[in-house]
C-alpha cells in the first residue's frame, strides 16, 4: 500500500525523502491551487475514497492530510 | 486482484526509474535526454500531477528546438490544466509549444479588445471552449420551449458573433468546441419524445454552429461529444472538479482532448504523414501465406479473419483522403501476389498500393527505397507491422518514420489505426482524392523512362501540358496546403494559412500564380504556385513551390517565365527572387541561377537573386507545350 508520502512524492515529482509531516503548499513545488486538484485526485484513486470538499479545503500539509484520511479510516 | 497489485507495482517502479533517469540527465545538463525521458514518463503515468511536473520542467531545461506552435485557449470554464497535457502532445509530435490561456471568463473582451493579451501574443491556433452550463445556466431547471427556442437563437448569435471578430483580428485556425450536456436530462426516458427534450436541443444547436462555421474559412467545430465520449462518463461527470475549481473535465478527459487537438495542430504546421506502409502477414491477413497458401490464411466475413477485412477497409478509407499506401513484406512475391490479385476478401488490391517492397532484405533498406520512390521524405511515413523485432529495427535506424506499435490482439488494429492523428487535412482538394490513381501513372511513367534512350526523348514522349493562371479564390484550399506541406521545391518555405492566401489573392500589390499540369498518362492537377509581390519598380519573387511529383520536368520554368513578361509589361527594372536554404529544399538551391538570376545578396540566411527582364529573356522547355491563362 502506497503511504501519503508517496502520493505526494509522485503527483510533484519531488524526492520522497524530501516530503514529510510538515510538507504543504509552501513547500513543495507544483503544489498550487491545480496541483492541489490533482493531488486530492490521486489520493481518492489510491486509497479507494471521496473527500469531502470541506475537508479537501483544509489539507493544508501532509500530517493534516493524514488526519483527514484516518477520518475516512484510511492509514496512508 | 494480487497480479494487478503486482502490475501496479512494477508500474510504479517504472515511473519511479524514469523519473530519476530525468533527474540525472536534467543535472548531467543532457537536456535532449531529459526531454525524452519526460517524453516517455507523462507517456506511462499520463495522470494531472505528472503531465504537470513534465510541463514546469520543460520551462527549466533548454529548449530542443523544434518548431515553434502558439496556441490560445478560450473558455468560459476553467481549462488551464488542458495546457500540460498539449504541451506533452505537441512535444511528442517534435513541437515547441507557446500557450496563452484567457483569464478566467474574460474570453469576450479578450476578443473584443484589438490590445488585449490575445492579439499580442499572435496565436496560430485559438481553442474556444464554451461550456453549455455558463451561456444558458437555465438548463440545469427545466427550461420551457419558448426559453429553449431564444436562447439556441442566442447562442448562436454569441458564438458565431464571437468567431467573427477573432477572424477579423487574427489570422489563427479557429477550433470551437461543440457543445455538449453531460447531466441527465430532467425528462428522463421521455426526453427525447418532448418538443422541449435536451438531447435535441444540443442537437439543434450544434448544427447551427457547424454550419455557420462551416462557412468561415480557417475555423472548424470540434466533435466535443465524440472526444469525451473515449473518457468515459464517469470522467465527466466528475462534479466534484467544478465544484472545487471551476474545471470541467478531468485527467482521462483532458489527456483524450489535447491528443483529439492534435488532429487541428499537425495539418497546420504541415505534420501530416502521407503514406501508410504495412506489412503483410500477420497485418493484413492472419497467418503466414508463405506456409498455409492463399486458401488458408486467415481473411473473410467471420472471425477469425474478419477483423483484418476491417482492418484493410479502413487503411481503404485513408487512400480518400489522399494518403498513400506501400507494402513492404519479407515474402516471395510469387506467393503473395495471388492474394492480392485473386482472394475473394482481400480489400485492397494492387492498384491501391503506391508502391511494393515484397523481398528478403532489411526494411529499413526497403522503407528508404519506398519514400524515394514516392519522392516523400522519411518523415512522410508511418509503418505498420505486427512483428515487433521489426518495429523495433525501424525505431532505431529510422526514427524519422512513425513506428505504431501495433496491439498484440488484430482485433484492435483498427481503432488503433483510426485513433492516429496523423492523417488529418485542413481541406480536402481534387488533388487528395485523385492521388492513389497518380502514383499507378507515375510507375507508367517510371517504365517509359525506362525504355526512352534519353532524358530529353523521355521528357518529349510524355507530352506535358501546362496551364498556368493568377490564383482564383477556388484554388486558396489547395494553394494553402502546398505551401504547408511541400518542403522539397519550396525556395522560401515561407508558411501562409488561408487568410492570408485570400488577402493577397484579392490584393493589387501582389500575383498569386497557379499551375495546372498534365501528360500522356493523366492529370497531375494543381501541383505549383508562385507568389510574387509588387513593390514599385521591384517584383518580389516571395515563394515558388512545386510538388514533388512534377519535379525534374522543369514545369518550373514556367513560372519563371511568365514573371518575368509580366515584369516587362509593366516596364519593372528588376525582378529578384529569393531563395532560404533549408535541411529539405537543396533541389531549389540552383533554381534562379539555372535561370540567369544574379545572386546581389545574402543577409541573415536569405538570398537575394535578381534579373532584369528588359535585358533578357527566359523560354519555356521545347518538351511543355504551356497554356496561358489572362496576364
């Protein structure tokens, strides 16, 4: 199974050891407001759900993102 | 379920090495390499993210140099991230593409202000993209007749309008997405039984604009439903992404629209392939006839066998539209050719061929000798075979031709053919569809040649007739689609679309210049233009181009001649021609120097040749007997 990290490692096209809890829009390349899109698209496919728009808005970095999916019962 | 997990897996580790060989190559400065590698990642892991991470790293890695195509995109919606996914096409197809995206719902005035950023940033092709939702929001609520007849009116009136004023400004191929409704109808089952049903009103006014579009040059409607329709519906009804961004369509969507533009991009900057060859065995037909004879191979009106049937109807379909097809086979010719003359079911016969290569020795050799033989370039070709030692062969000594890597199930092979976006035209001319029938005259003409004792004799007995006239609005179509594809006999290169071709068809200043040729064996139609521009007492020889199936006739100097009286007519001091070497247009180098022309300079890659037609005079070839059409 696939973690987050790797989600957000592939969807950038950043180095998976550079991404981390702390990992957001600040920091990562290509995050913008379409990467963003892109990311809750490739999340949804891998860990088989559908997020919320709300909680889509507050994905704010990797360990809320993880906060979110455990919501969804999903441990990325 | 565990072998598609493993699957995944090894696909992940795919994308995972193609993403480091980028990495490295990007920081190694193998700029070329890194392109590729990008080429060959977005191709594997054609998602949002990663089609999105190539297009910013394109930005950062020096450009490879391929031709250079504008692109606009319009949209009522938010259609940015279409951008990434034509980028990938375009580099794939060896382009270098600049992209202007509207901002957000400004389309209107970025059409209507002649300073906005549309017009200075000089597009070649605009995409408008309007979403049925935002022109007629009272669809997602029941509308009545009344409402649905004024606002198709309407829309009608605000698209046409709207192609209009881009014509007038701009000189771009206009493609307008056709409109397309992808909820479900409020109707139900009884939509399409009520006058007020949806489905016949997107109908309705889809026609409407085919037709007023259809009627501006330059400027297509693009079949959106079809496009989509290979998305799936689930893609398309993803509200979600409208919900959160504005966008309507999602990644499968996206990568099938930029791959279905692609179809308007390649005819306009001259990438359409012209001819097909295939393989036999195993391509046409099943089985191996070599060892199972005619009789047993498998070709007919049930499966197995009838999936090649289509297949060969389709290649037959191609040959309308002008492209040619070659055979190249490793086969005895002895046991191929009763198939081709006598099966019942074979579909294509040898009058469809332009050309065979049915022998024992290396395709590439053989695919050479094919495009010269039809006189087209390498780049010209697209290769069919079901034998993958052989595709791989071709890809590696001639990468210039489109290798298709053809499915494993001949079941496919037909929507795979028609799934290509090489074969597309911008207008279909009587040349197009005469074309298959003018390479069986030309091996005539191959075998008199053979027989003739001179070059001189030969070029007497083929009776050449030549009709040269000033360009009429009828010829622009194919005037239009010389210049952008002929690349041999083109003294400048100089690519010009349909506008401009009629603005300097209808101009005083300028003499656009049409030959019609002819021989013994058939008419060769349309195969030269010239265009030449009045600036005082200078005539401006800005482009001559013939096509590659009448060169080496010297119909050339046909065009050269009537110039040239004409200038004198006019009492012109000088006419100075001028010539931009190219990698492909070395057969026009000697072109004005053949002719007495004076080469007076040479400044920034272009040539100038000047001649004086008070002081000398060219003659027409002994062998072309030249009818002269007006001035």
């Amino acid at each position: 199974m696939a973690t987050i990290e790797e989600v957000v490692s592939s969807v950038f096209g950043v180095e998976r050891e550079t991404v981390n809890e702390r990992s957001s829009p600040e920091t990562v390349e290509g995050w913008d407001s379409m990467g963003h899109v892109n990311l809750v698209a490739a999340l949804e496919q891998r860990f088989n759900v559908s997020i919320d728009i709300d909680d889509v808005m507050h994905m704010a970095n990797v360990g809320k993102i993880r906060e979110i999916l455990a919501s969804y019962g999903v441990q990325g | 379920m565990e072998d598609r997990l493993e699957h995944r897996n090894k696909r992940d580790a795919d994308i995972e090495a193609l993403r480091r060989v980028y990495r490295q190559c990007k920081e190694a400065g193998r700029a070329a390499e890194a392109h590729d590698a990008l080429n060959h990642l977005v191709e594997l892991d054609p998602t949002g993210g990663t089609v999105a991470f190539a297009h910013r790293e394109r930005g950062k890695l020096g450009e490879m140099g391929g031709r250079p195509v504008r692109i606009a995109i319009l949209s009522s919606y938010v259609l940015d991230p279409l951008v990434p996914f034509l980028d990938a096409e375009c580099r794939r197809a060896g382009l270098t593409p600049v992209f202007y995206v509207a901002p957000f719902n400004q389309y209107t005035q970025d059409v209507l202000n002649p300073a906005s950023g549309l017009y200075a940033f000089g597009a070649e092709l605009v995409f408008v993209a309007l979403d049925v939702e935002d022109l007629f929001p009272a669809i997602r609520r029941v509308p009545g007749v009344d409402e649905l007849s004024s606002s198709r009116t309407e829309i009608r009136a605000t698209v046409t309008g709207l192609v209009r004023e881009l014509r007038a400004r701009s000189t771009a191929l206009i493609v307008v997405h056709e409109l397309t409704f992808t909820g479900s109808s409020p109707h139900g089952i009884l939509d399409n039984r009520r006058g007020d049903g949806l489905s016949r009103w997107v109908e309705d006014v889809n026609r409407d604009l085919a037709e007023d579009l259809s009627a501006q040059a330059h400027t297509f409607l693009m079949p959106l439903r079809q496009v989509l329709a290979r998305a799936g519906s689930a893609q398309e009804q993803n509200r979600k992404l409208y919900y959160m961004a504005r966008m309507r369509h999602g990644d499968v969507a996206l990568g099938e629209l930029a791959r279905y533009s692609m179809r308007y991009v390649k005819p306009l900057k001259g990438l359409t392939r012209k001819c097909v060859v295939v393989d036999l065995d195993g391509t046409l037909w099943g089985g191996v006839v070599g060892e199972v004879g005619p009789e047993g191979i498998q070709l007919g009106p049930t499966a197995p066998g009838i999936e090649y049937v289509d297949f060969q109807e389709s290649l037959l379909n191609l040959t309308k539209r002008g492209i040619l097809l070659a055979v190249c086979s490793k086969n005895n010719p002895d046991d191929v050719v009763p198939v081709l003359r006598e099966h019942k079911h074979m579909v294509l016969r040898e009058q469809h061929f332009a050309a065979a290569r049915i022998n024992w020795r290396n395709k590439a050799e053989n695919l050479k000798a094919i495009a010269e033989e039809l006189n087209i370039g390498l780049d010209s070709l697209v290769f069919l075979d079901d034998n993958p030692v052989e595709r791989e062969l071709i890809r590696q000594m001639l990468p210039q031709v489109l290798t298709v890597e053809l499915p494993r199930d001949a079941s496919q092979y037909r929507s795979m053919l028609e799934s290509l976006t090489d074969f597309e035209l911008l207008a279909l001319t009587k040349e197009d569809e005469q074309r298959a029938g003018q390479y069986q005259a030309n091996r005539q003409r191959q075998a008199l040649e053979r027989e003739s004792g001179s070059l001189d004799a030969y070029l007497h007995s083929l009776e050449i007739r030549a009709e040269i006239a000033r360009a009429a609005a009828h010829h622009v179509p194919r005037v239009v689609q010389m210049l952008n594809k002929t690349n041999q006999f083109n003294t400048t290169t100089r690519r010009y679309q349909t506008p401009e071709i009629e603005r300097l068809v209808a101009s005083a200043d300028h003499r656009v210049y049409v030959l019609d040729v002819a021989d013994r064996f058939g008419e060769h139609g349309l195969v030269g233009s010239a265009i030449v521009c009045q600036e005082g007492d200078t005539w401006r020889i800005d482009n001559v181009l013939l096509s590659c199936r009448v060169m080496g006739l010297s119909v050339e100097t046909v065009f050269l001649k009537r110039i040239s009286e004409a200038a004198r007519l006019h009492d012109v001091a000088r006419v100075v021609g001028e010539f931009i070497p190219t990698a492909k247009n070395e057969p026009t180098a000697e072109f004005y120097r053949r002719h007495g022309f004076q080469l007076v300079s040479d400044v920034d890659g272009v040539q100038s040749w000047a001649f004086d037609p008070r002081a000398s005079r060219i003659e027409d070839p002994t062998w072309i007997s030249v009818k002269t059409a007006g001035e």
